[in-house]
C-alpha cells in the first residue's frame, strides 16, 4: 500500500513557510508500513487543489493533506475534496457548537466566518480538533481515503498521532513496518562512496541509497518488516558489509552528527579542544560549542579574517606568522597557540583565505595540535557557498576524530 502527501497553501509554494509538516508525516507513516512514493505542493486556488486530489486518489491508497482548513476564504480544501469525491459540502451543527466552546473556554470571541469550518463533505468522518479551531475529517472514495488536517503543525501531529494512525491501522489491517537506519559519513564524496557499495544500492529489501549533504555524504537503509525487531534483523548484514568497505568513513548513525560525536570522543578521553579559524568564520567553534553544551570539551575558539589578526589574537610571532599567509606552517602554528591561549588540551586550526571568491585564491590549511605533536590533514580548495564552507568545517572535525580513534589522516 502507498500514501501520498499533498500540502495546501500559496505561502509553501513561494517559499515564505518552510514545509515541515510532509516530513514529518512521512517519518510516522513508516511506523505502520506505508510506503511513500508522491509529495505535492499545491497553492490557494480550488481548481488546482481538486485536479491535485484526483490525481493522488488515483495513485494512492491513502492521500494526507495539510493547511486550507482555516476560516477565510482562500481556505479551500473542504471545499477541493468535495469537489474531487464528488460530494456536496454538509454543515455539522454540532461541529459549529464545539467550536464556539473552544473560543469560550479561552475567553474568545467567534465570527461568523468560522462556521465555515464545521462544513464538511458529505459522509465524511469527522476526526475532532480539541487543540484547534479546525476540525478534520477522512473521506473514503472507492476503496481509497483522503484525510485533510491541519497545516499548523501542532496541531497536525496530535492528530496523527492520537487519530489518523490508529485509524489506518485499523482501516487497513497494517501490520508491518517501515525502518531506516542512517549511516553518517564523512570525508568520501558521493560519487566515490556509491561505487564502493553499488552492488548494495541493487538489493530491494532492504533498499540502499546516498544523500548528499554540505561535508558529509548519508548511507540510508531501508527495510520494510513484521516487526522492528525483523526489521533489525534485515538490516544488521547490510550495514556490516557497508561498515567493511567504508567503516573509516563512516562517524555515527541515524541523528548524529560529527560535533555531537567529536565532542563525545574528546570528553571520554578527558579533554578539552580548542579553534582557531579563518576561512569557516566562526562556524566551526559554533557547532562544536553547540555539541558541548556547556561541558568543558570545548575550551574556546578565535576567529581571524587576516594574518595580522590572527598573530594578534594568539600572539604568534612574526617568525611564527612568517611572510607568506596562508601556509601549513601557519596553521600548525595557530593549533598550538589555540591550545596555549586556552589551556587546551588539543588545538584544531582552519586557516585559509577569508574570501574564498578571489580567483587562483590559495588552499585551506588543516592542523591538528596534540600535547606531543602536531597532525595536518591535505590542504583544500575552498569554496565560498554554504556547503563548501560545510566541506571545510567536517575536514577539521575529521582531522580531530580519526586522530582520536587511530585513523588514518586523509
């Protein structure tokens, strides 16, 4: 069985809301072994929104919708799944009394033009709304159901939670699962790490594939199960043969990323690391400050856009700064400077030129300082977009992770 999303609303398609709602549903669709093969995104015009149905109710055994289920008048999904079941809109007066209590027991007042919320189509199920003024509903249509939820998305989720996947379950006898598991990694591009496990990416269940993100390149597993623990059992030889071909790659699972994990290897040796960085602008000690969450793995970090910032704020040496910025030897210098101005136990630096857009501009340099030496990891070329600066900020993170789990330095 399959199920499909459709969210409903002009601000999605402009880009002014960002549509969490679709993943999120999703995610929990996986829960009762749905499969999800179709997302659409339609805008405020009824039109559009029914052709959108009819098409989904054709594909999909189960359509969802978020949003269009306000008061106002560009509200229209009520309105669309009538239209594509072909049923007359019926209002509920009961419906129009619980939502008039809903206002009272928060001491509102309300207009007339939320009774056009208690309209429903005709043989609709309700599915009540005691966090909200919209009520849902489900429409079964020739052997399919379309469910239309809210686009708030607390809404939506106490409704999915506590109504709409009890009901599918029941509704459509769902049994089984649906169950990733993520491995993170870093260090290896896509392109490379498909190749390594292409034969892999060929098996049906469980389904393997990559996804790319700034600095790091995912491995996801799917297995569609009886049960988690089937699930599990289905997943454990693919990840095992992944692990044997790209393990030194590869920094955590699922929903870790590689500050959470790099700050967990530096507090379990009993550590405290600290940054220096240029062409990252900060981030980099962002994120490992955001990981530590105030424990004391993370010392500090300075952040310098020149050279002579940067021997100023660590108080490097002229010798130290040398003639030519940036170098390896700069940034090995500016990894023991981090340590000593921090009384760090590990000094991680990214030095490199602080705009990245110049034409022919020089490499960025990674270094590692530890208590008795000094470890780089090969110069890049750096790029100024999100994800190029994402690239940069992994490299150093690796740099320190592989040295901390004996690994080689690539």
């Amino acid at each position: 069985m399959q199920a499909e999303i459709v969210t409903i609303g002009t601000e999605l398609l402009l880009g002014e809301i960002v549509d969490t709602n679709s993943a999120w549903i999703a995610q929990r669709l996986t829960t009762i072994g749905l499969n999800m093969f179709y997302t659409t995104t339609v805008g405020d015009n009824l039109t559009r929104i029914a052709d959108v149905l009819r098409a989904a109710l054709e594909r999909s055994d189960v359509v969802i919708t978020t949003g269009g289920l306000g008061p106002t008048v560009d509200d229209m999904t009520r309105e669309a799944v009538a239209i594509a079941t072909g049923r007359e809109l019926v209002l509920d007066e009961d419906l129009v009394q619980e939502i008039a209590c809903f206002f009272s027991r928060r001491n509102a007042q309300m207009t007339d033009n939320n009774r056009k919320q208690a309209c429903l189509p005709a043989g609709a199920r309700i599915i009540h709304n005691p966090v909200g003024t919209a009520p849902s509903f489900a429409v079964e249509h020739n052997e399919h159901v379309i469910i239309s939820l809210p686009g708030v998305p607390h809404e939506m989720r106490h409704l999915m939670e506590n109504e709409v996947l009890p009901y599918l379950r029941q509704r459509f006898d769902l049994q089984g699962i649906i169950k990733s598991r993520v491995l993170r990694t870093c260090g290896i591009g896509e392109s490379v790490l498909g190749a390594q496990i292409d034969d892999l990416m060929q098996l049906s269940n469980p389904t393997v594939g990559t996804a790319a993100h700034p600095g790091q390149t995912d491995v996801r597993i799917t297995v569609k199960a009886a049960s988690e623990a089937e699930a599990d059992t289905m997943i454990a030889p693919v990840e095992r043969q992944i692990r044997e071909r790209v393990g030194e790659y590869i920094f955590g699972v699922d929903q870790q990323t590689l500050s959470d994990v790099l700050i967990g290897l530096i507090a379990e040796h009993g550590l405290r690391l600290a940054t220096a960085e240029s062409s990252t602008r900060g981030e980099l000690a962002r994120q490992l400050g955001d990981a530590a969450k105030g424990r004391p793995a993370f010392a500090g970090g300075v952040v310098a856009l020149d050279a002579e910032t940067l021997q100023r704020s660590l108080g490097l040496s002229t010798q130290e700064i040398g003639q030519s910025y940036p170098n390896q030897e700069i940034a090995d210098a500016a990894a023991r400077a981090a340590c000593r101005l921090y009384g760090a136990d590990l000094g991680l630096a990214v030095i490199g030129p602080a705009d990245l857009t110049i034409p022919d501009a020089p490499p960025v340099y990674f270094s590692l300082a530890t208590s008795d030496a000094v470890i780089a990891a090969p110069p890049r070329k750096g790029r100024s977009d999100p994800a190029g600066r994402g690239w940069l900020i992994h490299l150093a993170m690796d740099l320190a992770r592989r040295q901390l789990q004996g690994l080689p330095i690539r």
